[in-house]
C-alpha cells in the first residue's frame, strides 16, 4: 500500500506523465490577438457589412456628382429623311426654294435618304429649396451609419472568435489532466495487482474496484474532452477559413488568466467607456443626422425649384438637302439648334408634400427613440459585463484556492502512508480531489477570460485592442 501512494502522489506531484502527442505537419499556431484579427479579416460577415458600406459610400459619391451639371445627357437617332419634289419650272435658287410653294418633301421609296440626328443637354440646378444640400447630409451620414455597423459586426465576431479560441485552450489543458488521470489510475492498477498477488494485506479487492470504477469514469471523461477539443478546433479553423487539411493550435502552452485589472474607476468608468466607443450609439447619432437632412429634402417640395437648361442639337441628312439658312425658315433634317434658359418647377401637391414632412419626422423621432434606448441598453450590458468579471475573477481565485488545498491534502495522505496511518479510500479521495479541483480551476480560467473579453466587447474596444496589440497588456 505505502508503495502505491507513493507512485500516485509522485505522479501528481511531479506532474504526471503525458502521453506522446505528434504535431501534425500542417499546423498554424496563433496567439488570442491573432485569431482575433485573422478572423475579422477572413470573416464573410465582416465582407458583407464592409460591402454595404462600399454602396453608402457609392451613394454619397452619387449624391455628390449630382451638385454640378445634374442631367447630362446625349440622344442620337438615326432614320431616313424624304428627298424633295422640285418641280421643272422652278427658277428659285436652293436657298431660296422654300419661297416656291409648289416645292414639297417626297416620300417615295427612291427619294428616301439616310438621316440622322444628335442633340446634347445639361441641366444646372441653382436652388433647390434645401433638397440638394439634404441629400448630400443624408448621404454622408449614411456612409457613418454603414460604417458604424460593420464596427459592431467586429466586436461580435471578435468575442466569438475569442471564446473559441479559449475554448480549444481549455479542452487542450483538458486533455493533458486527463491524460495523467489515465496514467494515475493504470499505474495504480497494475501497482495493486502486484501487491494482491505478493499478499500484501495493505491492500484488498475493494482497492482494485475503486480504481476500476475511477477507470471507466475517466474513460469516458476524455470522450467527452476529445469530442469537445474537435469541436473547439474545428470552430476556430472554420472561423480562420484555414484550408482543408490545416490544424489550427493555441500559440499559448498553458491557458493561463487574461493579465487584467480592473479600473480604479469602477463601474462609472467602464459605462463612461461604452458610451464613447460602442458603435450602436454612433450609429444612432449618424441615423438621427441623416434622418434631420430627409426632413429637410421633404420640405423643399413646399418651395419651388430652380435651374439652368441648355442643348445643342444637330441634323444631318446625306445627301443633304438645300438648307434655307434664314432666322424665320428651317428644315427640321438639316441645321443646328441651340436652347437655353432658366426654368422654374413648383410642386403643387401640397397635401403630399405635407404627409411626406409627417413621414420623415416619424422617422427621426423614431430613431431619436432608438439613441435612448442604445444608450440604455450599453448600461446595462457593461454592467453585466463588469459585475461577470468581477464573479468570475473570485472564482478563479477561490479554485486556485482549492488546488492548494487539495494539494496539500494529498501531500498530508502521503506523509500518512509513509507513517502508515493511512488508508487506500482517504488516498483515491484525495487524488480525486486534486484532479477535480485542477479541473474547476481551468473551467474558471477560461470563464474569466471569456468574461474580460465581452467587458471589452460592451465597452466597444475589444477589436481596437486585438488589432494595436494591446488586448493582453495589463491594466484596462
């Protein structure tokens, strides 16, 4: 009996015996930060909500072009024109034909001649009653509402990816506790049947089937933790869009707590934090701003609207026809003509225009609704997030407590059976002990980190910090 405590507790003590682990060829080892950046770069979310940015801003390039020359425009048409019928007593000039009346087009097949056609216009407007300048507003706010959104798509992928990655970590650390369990409990086992069959009277059959029994729980212990390490794994090398074939590993050798401390400041500090820095309450400003510059476009129909017009046109036909050149005659399939001027256009659906001013006000009190209620709800959040933190940093702390006293209970059971006044129940309770307190340990650990990890989520700074290297520096 002495000689198999002292195997059990020299293989906890010293930390167990691994078994051999073969890295396989195609790895990619990462750090927290570096799945966190790889992952936002990777991530189809990220492209989806970039590419709906790209279109705002598309949008407000559009609104933008539209300040000078709003309507440029380019008609071309192509036909046959007639020929003319000149009759054989005409003594007029060509010049001078449109003065004979007797002189008309002729439109039989054989007099038909190409003809063609091309006129350009542009269209200034000068003042449009605020809803030019409102759409610009409306646009480029726009683009802050867009790009506000892909910022809170960043932090939720980066918290996912985060949480995968300390995922994977704790079922590693897992594994490896698993591992010396199993080698614990064969080596107890083969140390028991030695001792029964020296008759030594230390030990008994009850010893053997303890230690069976503590087998097949362990067995099926690292099912569990191999399906979950898997999973973790696949998670985060789906996360990264690794190819086929690649294994993702944690650059870290050990999941240790995140190097963090909490604010002096507190609570106060980390709610001043979200308000600063969460995209939902950018997005609410920028909604509210674009939704003002609306208002203003749907009032502009109350005032008229003014702008420069001017085309230049030019019609041609082959062979040409007798052109008359006068102030007062033209040939509309020959010649050049030119019109300009300013124009004036006064929407008269006033009762429209009024329920369209109505609409667009809802729609910025609606908003306005949405800042309060954003604002609200990232108190809230940072305070779960906050008091998350602060629950899961005792119970680290009381677990790596646990450890200690599970460890010194272990090493009191071996003095015990060096004395001989210990048993073989009081020593499978305290390994059991021992390894279920490492267990809980880890578990906290990896809770902790996940709890600092949404704490910068809710406060909207999780993904600035994984992209400037400073996630895992200590302090807040």
């Amino acid at each position: 009996m002495t000689r198999f405590s002292l195997i059990a507790c020299a293989l906890l003590l010293l930390g167990g015996v691994e078994l051999a682990r073969a890295t396989p060829p195609d790895t990619v080892r990462v750090t927290l930060a570096e799945a966190i950046v790889r992952t936002l770069d990777a991530s189809p979310e990220m492209d989806q909500r970039r590419a709906e940015r790209r279109f705002a801003t598309a949008r407000n390039d559009e609104a933008r072009a539209n300040r000078f020359l709003t309507d440029v425009s380019l008609d071309v048409a192509s036909s046959f024109a007639p020929g003319l019928d000149i009759p054989s007593d005409n003594e007029k000039p060509d010049n001078a034909l449109y003065l004979n009346p007797n002189v008309e087009n002729d439109w039989s097949i054989g007099a038909l001649r190409p003809f063609g056609r091309a006129e350009i216009a542009v269209r200034q407007p000068l003042w449009t009653g605020g809803e030019l300048s409102g759409t610009l507003r409306a646009a480029r706010h726009g683009v802050d509402v867009e790009a506000a959104e892909v910022d809170r798509k960043a932090l939720a992928v980066a918290a996912r990816a985060g949480e995968t990655y300390y995922s994977l970590l704790l079922a590693e650390a897992l594994d490896r506790l698993a591992d010396r369990t199993r080698e614990v409990v064969n080596r107890a086992q083969r140390e028991i049947n030695r001792l029964l069959k020296e008759g030594d009277e230390g030990v008994s059959q009850a010893d053997l089937f303890q230690t069976r029994l503590t087998e097949e729980e362990v067995t099926r212990r690292v099912v569990e933790i191999d399906q979950q390490q898997a999973t973790a794994r696949a998670a985060l090398q789906r996360q990264l869009f690794l190819p086929d074939g690649t294994t993702v590993a944690p650059a870290a050798d050990e999941l240790q707590p995140i190097d963090f401390s909490i604010h002096p400041d507190s609570l106060s500090y980390y709610i001043r934090r979200g308000l600063q820095n969460r995209p939902e309450i950018d997005q609410a400003e920028a909604g509210i701003k674009a939704r003002r510059a609306l208002v203003d476009v749907a009032q502009s129909d109350y005032y008229p609207k003014i702008g420069l017009q001017a085309s230049l046109s030019q019609s041609i036909t082959l062979p040409e026809r007798p052109n008359p050149n006068n102030a007062f005659v033209g040939d509309s399939f020959m010649g050049t003509g030119t019109r300009t001027g300013i124009g004036i256009r006064q929407n008269l659906n006033f009762g429209q225009t009024k329920a369209q001013v109505e609409q667009a006000e809802a729609d910025l009190n609606a908003v306005k609704h949405q800042r309060t209620a954003a604002r609200q709800l990232v108190r809230v959040e940072v305070e779960q997030a906050y008091r998350a933190v602060l629950t899961a940093q005792a119970d680290v702390s009381s677990r790596d407590r646990s450890t200690t006293i599970s460890g010194e209970w272990l090493r009191t059971e071996q003095v015990n059976f060096d004395l001989d006044l210990g048993d073989t129940e009081d020593l499978v309770k305290a390994v059991r002990a021992d390894l279920e307190a490492q267990a809980r340990y880890l578990e906290a650990v990896k809770r902790y980190n996940v709890a600092v990890l949404k704490l910068l989520e809710a406060t909207g700074t999780l993904a600035d910090r994984a992209g400037n290297g400073t996630l895992l520096e200590a302090g807040p």
